[in-house]
C-alpha cells in the first residue's frame, strides 16, 4: 500500500482507512479498534456514521446525526462497516436521559473500546443531545459491556453533565495503570467556550466516575495549536514507551477560532503529543508543535485511536474534516526524539 513519510515520527498511509476524500455521500469518523482482535485474521472495530450533517463542519453550529456501526478488516488498514452496532437497553437509557435534560436525542457518537482482565468488554461512546428549549447541548459519557460487540447491555452513563459548570463529558481515555485501586481516566469537557482535558477517578469500568479535576485547560496550558480545544485520544502503554515515571499520551488540539462576518470559523484541529502522571492526573508537559498534519485536511486531523504493532511500531487512526479515516504508522523513536530531554 502507497505510503508518504510526513516527518521522522509519522508515515501516512495515503489510501483511506474508510470512507472516500471529498465524499458527501458517506461521512465515517472516530474508528476504535477491539484490540483482543488485532492478532486475528477478521479484525473488528466500531466506526461513527454520520447518517445527516447540517452546516459546515469547519464553522461553529453545524449539527451531526450519527449512529454506531461494527466494522471490520484483515489487514488493520482497509476497514469496511458491516452492521449497525445493536445495545441491549440502551432505548430505555436514552428515554430517562432525554427526559432528565430535555434535549433531542442526536445520535451515538465517539466509540472507544477497552477489554478488562476478566476479558469483558466495555463500550464507551457519547450520548448527544440537542436542548429544545435553549441553545446549547448536553452529552453524556455512555457505557455498556459484554463478552463480544454481538452480546453488549446499556448501563447508565459513568459521567453526566454537571450542573451549572459543564455540558457534559465525551472521548475516555481508560489509564493502563491503578493507583490505590482506582484509575484516573481522561476525558473531555468544556469550560464556557473551551474544550478542556478533565480527569476521573473511576474504581470500575461500569459504576459512576467521580470528577477529579482538569489537567490541561487551553487557556493557561495550551500551546498556540491547542489554544482553544483539546481532546485525549490515547495513553500509551508503559511497556511500548514512557518518559521515567510519566506516561506517553497523544492529545487532540485546535487553534483559537476566527470571527469573520458574524461566523465563528474553526481552525486546524491536529494531534500532538503530552506526558501524563497517572498517580496524580497531573499532564506537566503538552508538545511545542502538533505531531503532524493531514496534507488532505481543511482543518481537521483528529486522532481517535492507537495499537501497538510492536516494540518499535503503532498504528494511530484519525479522521480527517470529520468526513473519512486514514492509518498513521507512528515510530517510537521519533516520538522519543520529540519528547522533552
């Protein structure tokens, strides 16, 4: 497969992963890959399908409707959706979700998938909704788990909106490391018109996070890349690289935005790399300079998920303008050379 070197960390793989460049007819983001299947022949994965996109994806309002497919491949590299993504229960938890918030059920979005020691499943995803009475929107970080993609049953969501202070959480990134029997996970939040990294004290996979504060606000710690949007995507193994006692993460970043007649235009949306003290939720070093950038990108290159292939070696998947999704082969030596000495 015809591959591009974008810089001594980053080979782009130049055929899509799924999806078409330019297609308006079929809009796919956010593959997650079900890692336990990555050494199998049939390699299996969830991907979002946007089923109705209204605006412009690169200006500020515009409105996705999206549902949950399983895809699959056996190559890791060319992925082709097969069905939609069936949760038992997950109508009943939608019903008392939108009641509770009031808002229009807009989809299912943003899945990450994490298999825990007992070899159980657990399914990560947005659950977003549009307020009918006000402007704005909620989300809720939905959970469901089983042994299989076939056999997963909704719990109630593991984070919630918390009145008064945020819109919701979105986007987990599950620590490989437990401290004192509990993991502090990353996700996305928002603070006013900021997207910020938030952390979580999670004891389980299934019962509710408690919020344990924000370890990276665009505001005051970005860099001009991630000045005003920042969204985790990976924690990298400590047995595939670290940085002495911090972890090795990879973050979503977007510029500060542009007014320009009354609209608010987005700006380059890239991955880039941060450092990650899982004892203490702490993120005490964010990448100068994003990762890398698409060269088929208007503005967005989000990374959405990350798999070892080796010892030297992942594959690191992203959508592009949030519209089709392409393979990075990421080398570990230059993404050392990147970190700081």
């Amino acid at each position: 497969m015809e591959t591009k070197c974008l810089n001594d960390a980053v080979l782009m793989y130049v055929k899509p992963a799924i999806g078409k460049i330019d297609s308006k007819n079929e809009l796919v983001m956010a593959l997650t890959v079900d890692k336990q299947t990555f050494s199998t022949k049939i390699k299996r994965g969830l991907v979002r399908v946007i089923t109705k996109r209204v605006g412009n994806e690169n200006i500020a309002g515009y409105v996705d409707r999206s549902e949950l497919w399983q895809a699959e491949s056996q190559d890791g590299l060319s992925w082709h959706k097969t069905s939609v993504l069936k949760i038992t229960g997950i109508e009943k938890q939608l019903d008392k979700l939108g009641k509770e918030c009031g808002g229009k059920f807009l989809g299912l979005e943003d899945p990450d998938i994490y298999t825990d020691e007992k070899g159980i499943k657990h399914i990560y995803f947005t659950i977003a909704f549009m307020l009918d009475k006000k402007r704005g929107y909620r989300v809720y970080l939905g959970h469901a788990n089983g042994l299989s993609l076939d056999s997963l049953n909704a719990s109630a969501p593991v984070m919630k909106p918390l009145k008064g202070k945020n819109r919701g959480y979105k986007e987990v990134v599950i620590s490989p490391i437990t401290t004192n029997r509990y993991r502090i996970n990353l996700t996305e939040s928002n603070d006013k018109d900021y997207s910020v990294i938030a952390s979580a004290k999670a004891k389980n996979f299934d019962s509710p996070w408690q919020p344990f504060g924000i370890p990276m606000h665009p505001k005051k710690d970005g860099k001009e890349w991630c000045a005003e949007h920042a969204s985790p995507c990976a924690i990298l193994s400590p047995n595939f690289t670290k940085h002495g006692d911090l972890l090795v993460g990879i973050m979503n970043g977007r510029e500060k935005s542009e007014i320009i007649k009354d609209k608010k235009i987005y700006k380059k949306f890239r991955p880039g790399l941060f450092l990650f003290n899982p004892t203490t939720g702490e993120i005490p070093w964010i990448a100068s300079e994003p990762l890398f950038e698409d060269p088929d990108a208007v503005t967005i290159t989000f990374a959405s998920d990350f798999v070892e292939l080796n010892n030297n070696e992942g594959l690191l998947y992203a959508h592009v303008n949030d519209s089709f999704v392409r393979v990075y082969k990421i080398n570990k030596k230059g993404i050392a050379d990147m970190l700081p000495k």
